[in-house]
C-alpha cells in the first residue's frame, strides 16, 4: 500500500477532523483572539528560509484501514513454525491476566513517577518488582529495571569496575554472545581492558580465568546457565575474585531460578538478567526488560532508577524514587549512568505474571522446562549421526547438539517442514560450523519434540 | 496499602500449569539446586487483579487527569496503536529467526515496518539514514555520541570535548561523559537563548560537537540555529539535535536543514508512545550521508526485487549497541500513529501545541512571573517566585494542583529559572480541559496571597499525603525480603 522512496505520495491536503486534537477550528480561532495572535504569528519566529513547507509523507488514513493494512503487515512474518528457538529469549506461556493489568491505562499513560501522591501505583509495583527480583537471585538490593539483559550486564560491568577503583574484565565466551558483542561497543571509548576465555567443555573456564585474574582486575564476567544452556555452580569463582578484590557479576535466566542454586547463594556481587522470560511477548526484539540485583553494601552504586519505601505525613506508608542524587538529573555529567529511562511497564508484567505463577507456579513451570528438554536430550541424542557438542550432565532448557552436516543448512530444510528449529552456532562460535542450540520450553509438547527428532532424522 | 507478598496465604493459586506429557528424566546434583523456594506470593488469579487494579487507582495517566508536564509531551496515546501491538504477527516473532539461513523472509513484515519508518523518520527529521535501536532518549543520546566519537577517530581528530548549553537536560552531559568526552556549558543569553558570543569564545579545536534541542527547554526557538551549526562545522564538529522537543516543529522545521548532523527522536513523546510509568521508551537515532556507515549493526535494505533484509557488514560501524533491532513493539505503535496522522496530521500537532503553550502563558502572565515571555513554541516556564515570597514555592504550586484534579508542570527545571514550574499541555488537550487548569493555577496563585498555609497542606486528597524523602534516602528500604 505504502510506496516510500522514489516516489511521492499523493497530497490531499488538510482534513477537517482529528481524533486526536480535540479543539475545532473555531476554538482555534477563539484562542488565537484572546492573545492576539494569528495562526502564521505562531511560527513568525522561525525565519522562513528554515521552514521545510510541509513533509512528504502520505495522507493520514482512516482506523479500519489502518488496521487492515497492519493486519495484512503482520500476515508476512510467520508465527506459525514450531519454535526451538532460544538465546536468551524464549516462548513462555503468557497468563491472560498479565494482559488486562498491563492495559490498565492509569499504569501505561503515566510518566516516571516524580510526584510520588498521584503515582502510588507505579511506585509500590516497581517494590515488588525490586523485591521479586531479590527474592529470585537472593541478593539484597534491586534496581527499577534496565532497558534489557545486555545493557543492564555492560552496566554491571561498569558499576563493578567503579566500586573495585580498577579497569580490568574477564568474561567468558558461555556469556551470551549478543550481549558480549554489546559489551565490546560500549567499552570502544573507555578505558575497559577487556580479556575474553574461552569456555572449557561448556562451563565457564576456570584455568583461564584464574590465569588472568591478578590485582588489576575489577570484574569477572560470567552467566548461568549459560549460552549454551549449560548449569554450573560459580561459588569457587566468586572466592577467586573476592580473594584478588574483584567482583563477580554473574547473568542470569531468571526462569530457572525457580529450581537452580542462585547466585547469591553462590557468592556473586552484581547480579543481572533479561527478564523477558517472565511475562513478556518476543515482540521482535523488544520492549524486554533488564534487572540488576546486588549486595546492600553496593546499594549506591547502582545505575538506574530505585524506589524506596517511606511514610507520609500522617505516617502512613508510601513510596517514593530515592538515591536521585546518583543520576543524571541532577549529577549531570558526574552521574553513575546516563540513564533516564526503564523499562517500568515490562517490570510491572513481571511481577503480575511471578504473582500469578508464584512460589509453587514457578518452580513447577521451571521443572516443566528441564523435564521436556531432558526428553528432547533423549530424542536428539538416540538419532545416528547427532552428539551432544559438550560432556557436561546438567543443562536448563538449551542444549547444543553436533550435526553430520552444516547446520545452517539444516536449519534452512526443517524451516520447509514447519519448524525453527535451533540456532547455528557457526555465527558466534569458530568451528562450530555443525553445531545447533535447541531451546525447549514448558509450551513444546512431548509430540512437537517428537515430530521434529521424526524430520531432524529424514534430513540427516 | 499492603504488599502482594503480605496478601499471600499458603497453598493458593494464581494459574493452572498444563500437566506434563514427559517423565521427569532429569535429578540435578543437589549442589545445582535452591536450597529454598524462591518466597514469591501464593494468591488466587482474583487476588492478583484486584491487587494490581487497586494499585492503579493510586495512579494519574493522561487517560485520567490533564498531564501538562514540561520537555515529557504527555500526548494521549491512541488506542489503535496498542491494539496492533498485540496482533499475534508482530508480538510474538522470534528475534532470531531472521538471522536464520533462508529466515529473512520469515520476517518481511516486521522488516517493512522497520525500513519505512527509517524513510519516514528521515523524511520528518531532513536525516538521510535512521537506526531503530536506541531503546530510549538517552540511549539514542549515547549512541549518536558514540558515532560522533567514530567519525572523529575515522578523521584522526584528537577532540575531547562536547559543548552543552546550561538550559540542556541531564541526560545530555551525562551521556557526553559516559562517551567518554568532557562536557563544557555554555550559558544563555539574556532571551534565555544559548549566547553566541559565548560559544564563539569556547569554540576551539578540542570541540568535538555541540548537542542541542531546539526549541530549548523554555520552550523557544533560536532563530540563529544553522550559524550556530555552521560555527561548530568550522572546527570539524558536528551538530547533535536532540529531539526531546521536536513536537513543536514537525511538518515545520527539520532539523537536517538547520544544519545537524545527528537527530535522536523520543518515539514515546512526539509519536504519541506511552510513557509506561517510565519506560519503555525509544529513541531512534538519524544522521547525514557522511555519517551513515557509522550506525550501529543491524541496517535494514531494501533489496531491488522489493524484499528486506538485514545488512550486518558495516565495518565502520559503532557495533552493536541492542541485542536485536530496537524496542520494535514501541517503533510498531509510532508508525501506526504516523500512517493516522499523515503530513497534515503531524503539522497540525506542532500548530496546536504550539497555541494550546502560548494560550496558557499569556492567560497566566498576570499571576505568575515569567523572565522570557516572548512567543514560545511547544511549552513556557514560570516562576513561582511571587509565590515564594508567601512561602508558597514551585513545589506547593504543584501539590496544589494535585488536589485540583492536575498533573503538575516540571518543577525546578530547567535549573536556570528559579523555582521554575515548565508547562507542556500538548495538541491532544481541548480549550475546556485548558481553560480548567488556567483557573486552577490562578486560584492557587491568589490563595498564595491570602492563605498560604492551605496551598502548604497539600495534598489531602490523594491516596498519600507529601513523603518523607530524607527517611527513604537514610533509612534505605528497596525491597521486602
């Protein structure tokens, strides 16, 4: 319908009615009296030789073509393959309640809340989301949400570097790659030297890391269960880092803290995670929702915003943003980060949706997710031809098998048969050119996994 | 009001988890597991709704109360835009599939979306290439300073410093800062515009760029911008817009034909995105040709044959700064509000939120002190020094408000104006909701007179009354555990 560059759109001129301004041309006018204006005095200091004389853009369009437009839009892109498909960002079943509470528009059409009388709502959710997310990673402290996993771990990193005083990270190559190819970008103009280990056997690797920790090192970067959905236990990683000064930030998959040891059990610093697993569609990337957790003794060094817990003046219970003095609204250009934002209504869905599941909810939906991926394990494993890339035992929800062959290209073939199959590690990982990630989520039944061993072992 | 967690009671449910069809074939090492449950609350699906239903009504959104809050365009957000959002096409794609062999055209919609709201926003903006990946403001803040930081290295320029005028909001030296460079302000002038003279004195080699909105954050235009640009172009810096207050110029100005470089758009105020409570937001970031090859990985082309793609060889690239392609739920719902609006859509917003900011100040001008009260464009600032000398300061002005039924103006910003209260009322608002708030304010204003010990007493009518700050700060309290 659209048909942008090159050509231009038919111009039909001004329409009459506006959904969205409510005064009519004769308010307008009445206005424009009482202050003795005209409507070109509005502009007239702007010199004319800066005015653009109106866009090149079509013509604005009705509500129902608009929707039949976009419906025809979305008709493009295919929803309906059977999705195996994870990294970090997986297809967890929504509750319907997670929706309604989310359209609740004294939630979703307010601003961040600055008066904390009228914004009681935003403020207590954003509580009990800092407080859901301490509950799962059991650490102390909580921030108000970052913009997703990736940025809220370079975040981490930089907060661990300015409470350590030094410059130096280890992260491991399990750490997501599309959060360490973000890490690389960010660091460019600081000074942050970066050395990177390479997994051993799928776990973070100890030889390496320990190797290269020494006294100038602040941050030692690691995440479980990792990209490669393997489950470690990190505690002998927080001692070395302690021992040397340095903080250990681990990333997390806030789903599996529903069965796994956590890492503040483990002994980490600063925790973070992307928390899409909870509640939030895919969507094509975003919005999602980035947490970051952390011990009480760092509370003030947390980038972000942060809600406090007060009373009135009648000594009642309230909720105010505090540690405001840390931001760029009033530091400026000494602020612990430039962020302004967060990502206030994918935390509030969050915490409906880890309300919803609770206690029991949760830790069942995570075992659901480890049982049906261990019967994947069995299903993929029993055909000719398919290995599993690593020895390690324990994996989450992800796994990565060995293909005979290329496994882009068999990825490509089952996309034909209806599936999306896994993901090809051939694009982050040298000499893994026949290895694929396969997510399973709590959503994939017994016979979807069984059809996609069925065509997995056709193809091979 | 009692937390979620104090209305938990044991064995209560808030979902029924399908029954699994698998055995449980996995016994993790005891090392690996919690050692106790995650304490989340037990409650009924009934008990979570009202739970967070009572928490809404403890909320004003632009749905329920006129929301004139100063540089935060608090438009209404159409319904329509939500709606589209949740068709299942859109919201529930998979991130990755197009980075699958053979997957891109698995994705065609949503690259469409992405492709036209790059030419559209450029169009808008007098841009010649856009990214989608900022995730707010600030973000695309960051990001058009790291190809600012780019395009210098690639010049082998050794430049330290961004110019910042003393009206700028925080973000933008702090963003500055975190890019790396040192952040200079430079003052305002006595018509509250960035002075001329003071920049030409600061301008010198070191100066890698100068970030600005334009209308300033007392809402006025400078119509000495593009000399401004040509100035900071003379020593090899480029030209930062930020486009916080772009509602009161669209379909009129374009910022590329001022003379910048680099634009950042805040999708979730001019393109009528909700603000969420605070996020999430999106920032897109446009820049010139010369400056294209430094956008962040991904680009989104259109191929000859009209099918998208994704173009990840960009080996001048700043890299990756979004693990995927931006918030698009949020670029989704600003591309449908743009195909509503159409060209004569978007011009009447800038026309009516122009009027709508200049009807308030000049009715409002008897009762409140305002230092430039020349023509403004989309927002003015008062002051509330009269007031103050009654005790009655910016802040009790705007708990006042609350207790007339208003979302207060920005209070205290931007920090050159003494108790400054920043009005944005937006095109969205009719002449009765205005003609409301006027009276409101200059009610306040002459019981400041009169009885100012009432104004101090506010609010009394809203779920909580003022809040102890100095007690959340000290005696620090984030999370029940």
């Amino acid at each position: 319908m659209l048909r942008l560059m090159g050509s231009s759109w038919k111009r039909k001129g001004r329409r009459k009615t506006m959904p969205y301004i409510s005064n009519t041309d004769e308010q307008r006018a009445e206005m424009l009296a009482e202050i003795g204006l005209t409507a070109e005095d509005l502009f007239g200091d702007i010199p004319e030789s800066l005015r653009c004389g109106g866009l090149n853009i079509p013509d604005g369009m009705s509500e129902q073509k608009v929707r039949d437009h976009l419906a025809a839009i979305a008709d493009k892109n295919y929803i309906h393959l059977t999705s195996f498909l994870g990294g970090g960002f997986y297809d967890h079943f929504i509750p319907s309640a997670v929706y309604s509470t989310l359209s609740r528009a004294e939630f979703y059409t307010a601003y961040t809340p600055y008066q904390p009388e009228i914004s009681q709502g935003t403020l207590q959710a954003t509580y009990e989301f800092q407080s859901m997310i301490c509950r799962l990673t059991d650490m102390e402290v909580s921030n108000a949400s970052m913009y997703d996993g990736g940025t809220a771990l370079y975040e981490a990193m930089m907060m661990g570097l300015r409470i350590a005083r030094r410059n130096k990270v280890i992260m491991d190559d399990s750490v997501n790659p599309i959060y360490r190819v973000m890490i690389h970008s960010y660091s460019r103009n600081l000074k942050v030297d970066l050395v990177e280990t390479k997994n051993h056997e799928g776990l973070a690797n100890r030889e390496a890391i320990l190797d290269a920790l020494d006294d100038e090192t602040g941050v030692i970067l690691v995440q479980n269960p990792n990209f490669f959905g393997c489950i470690d236990d990190l505690t002998d990683l927080a001692a070395a880092a302690h021992e040397k000064g340095a903080l250990l930030v681990v990333s997390c998959y806030p789903m599996s803290l529903g069965i796994l040891k956590t890492p503040g059990a483990m002994g980490a610093d600063i925790v973070t995670g992307e928390g899409q697993s909870l509640g939030l569609p895919m969507s094509f990337g975003g919005p999602y929702l980035g947490f970051m957790a952390t011990r009480k003794k760092y509370a003030r060094n947390l980038p972000g915003r942060i809600v406090g817990e007060t009373v009135d003046t009648q000594g009642q219970r309230g909720f105010v943003l505090t540690l405001q003095t840390r931001e760029q609204h009033i530091r400026r250009d000494k602020a612990t980060s430039n962020i302004c934002s967060n990502e206030a209504l994918c935390a509030l869905a969050s915490t409906v949706y880890l309300s919803l599941l609770g206690k029991e909810g949760l830790k069942e939906t995570a075992q659901l997710c480890m049982d049906k991926a261990g019967y994947a394990y069995q299903r993929f494993t029993a055909i000719p031809g398919v290995k599993p890339h690593f020895h390690t035992k324990w994996v989450f929800n992800e796994m990565v098998f060995d293909l005979p062959h290329d496994a882009a290209d068999v990825i490509g073939k089952l996309i034909e048969k209806g599936f999306a199959a896994g993901f090809p590690l051939s694009r982050y990982y040298e000499g893994m050119d026949n290895s694929i990630l396969i997510a399973v989520t709590e959503k994939r039944t017994k016979q979807q996994i069984g059809m996609l061993a069925e065509e997995l072992e056709a193809i091979l | 009001m009692e937390l979620v967690f104090e209305k938990s009671v044991k064995g209560r449910r808030g979902l029924r988890i399908a029954k699994s069809d698998v055995p449980t074939c996995v016994n993790l090492d005891q090392s690996l597991l919690r050692g106790k449950d995650a304490e989340l609350p037990e409650l009924s699906e009934l008990d979570v709704v009202r739970h967070f239903t009572e928490l809404s009504r403890r909320n004003f959104g632009v749905d329920t109360n006129f929301y004139p809050l100063g540089s935060c365009t608090m438009k209404y957000n159409p319904k329509v835009c939500e709606r589209i959002a949740t068709y299942p096409g859109f919201a529930h794609l998979h991130p990755l599939l197009p980075q699958l062999r053979s997957g891109g055209m698995l994705t065609q919609g949503a690259l469409e979306v992405l492709y036209e709201m790059d030419v559209i926003l450029c169009e808008i903006c007098g841009m010649d290439a856009f990214t989608m990946q900022p995730m707010a403001g600030a973000h695309g803040e960051l990001t058009g300073i790291m190809m600012m930081a780019a395009y210098h290295q690639d010049r082998g320029n050794t430049k330290t410093k961004i110019l910042v005028p003393d009206s700028a909001h925080g973000t933008n030296p702090a963003s500055a800062a975190i890019a790396g460079y040192t952040v200079r302000s430079v003052p305002s002038d006595e018509n509250g515009l960035m002075s001329f003279e003071a920049l030409k004195e600061m301008l010198d080699d070191e100066v890698a760029g100068i970030m600005l909105t334009c209308p300033n954050t007392l809402g006025l235009f400078n119509p000495h911008v593009r000399e401004i640009c040509d100035l900071i172009h003379s020593v090899d810096g480029l030209a930062y817009y930020d486009g916080a207050n772009l509602n009161a110029i669209t379909g009129k100005v374009r910022p590329g034909d001022l003379g910048f470089d680099i634009v950042h758009v805040n999708l979730h105020k001019t393109f009528a995105t909700p603000h969420g409570g605070g996020g999430p937001g999106s920032g897109p970031v446009g820049v010139v040709e010369r400056l294209a090859r430094y956008l962040p990985i991904s680009t989104v082309v259109k191929r000859e044959d009209g099918t998208f793609a994704l173009d990840y060889h960009k080996p001048k690239s700043i890299g990756y700064i979004a693990p995927f392609y931006g918030n698009f739920g949020i670029v989704l719902r600003a591309y449908v509000y743009i195909l509503m609006l159409g060209h004569e859509g978007l011009e009447r917003v800038a026309e009516n939120a122009v009027l709508n900011a200049n009807y308030i100040k000049e009715k409002l001008k008897p009762y409140y002190d305002i230092e430039h009260g020349q023509l403004c464009k989309h927002e003015c600032v008062f002051s509330a020094t009269r007031q103050a000398q009654n005790g009655v300061h910016a802040i009790d002005i705007a708990k006042g408000l609350l207790d007339r039924g208003f979302h207060p103006p920005t209070m205290y910003f931007p920090t050159i104006v003494k108790e400054a209260l920043m009005i944005e009322p937006t095109e969205c608002e009719s002449k009765e909701t205005i003609d409301l708030f006027i009276d409101a304010m200059i009610e306040l204003a002459r019981t400041a007179e009169k009885a100012p010990e009432t104004i101090k007493a506010s609010p009394t009518t809203t779920a909580v009354g003022r809040l102890d700050e100095t007690k959340a700060s000290r005696q620090l309290n984030i999370a029940s555990l």
